[in-house]
C-alpha cells in the first residue's frame, strides 16, 4: 500500500517536487557538479518550458492537487520539476562518476600503483 500524499492537498505536488528537490541538491552537493547542473537547465529549460506549455494548453494531461499559482502559462510546480528532473539526473551521473574514480583508486593504491 502506498503512503496518502494527497494530505496535503493544493500544495501537494509544490511539496513532492521541493522534497525531491532536496535530493537533487544533495546530489548535487556531494558530487560538486552545482555548475553543470546549472549550465543543463539553462540549456534544457526553454525546451521543456514550450513542451510542458503546449500539452498542458493541448489538454494532454491535467494537475489536480496543485496551488494554482500559474507563472507564464504553466503551474508554478511545473517551473520547479523543469529545474528538479535534469539537476536530478547530473548530481546522480556525477555522483556515479565520483564514486567510480574513487573506487579506481583504491584499486590502484591496492595493487600497489600511484
């Protein structure tokens, strides 16, 4: 059984994508990867701004438990998960790196290398 989000009521897509927001900081800050991330929104944002846009006018899809707080044609949460899913997916790629070349080296330091 899956735990009742809907307790919080308008605000509960606005409280999904700031706690998942949260992990991609996290992410983000043990990785170090702050300005890729950066870069990767600033690149990807008008894109997915136009797509998110045009289906939402289009009625591909509707947000029901949301503020209602709208910012150039789309819900404010929606603003949030164009900033939250790619800063998501560079701390974990970096973060995977990290982990990757710190296990490199303790193979090597292991074998008797640098």
């Amino acid at each position: 059984m899956l735990p009742d989000i809907t307790v919080f009521g308008q605000y509960t897509y606005l409280v999904t994508e700031l706690l998942w927001g949260c992990v991609a900081v996290a992410l983000l800050a043990y990785s170090g990867a702050g300005k890729a991330a950066l870069r990767t929104i600033a690149i990807l944002y008008p894109f997915a701004y136009a797509w998110d846009w045009y289906t939402l006018e289009v009625g591909v899809f509707a947000i029901p438990l949301r503020t209602g707080v709208e910012l150039l044609g789309i819900p404010i949460e929606e603003h949030i998960f164009m900033i939250v899913v790619p800063a998501m997916v560079v701390g974990a790629h970096e973060s995977l790196r990290k982990l990757d070349d710190r296990r490199r080296e303790d193979t090597t330091r292991a074998i008797g290398g640098e």
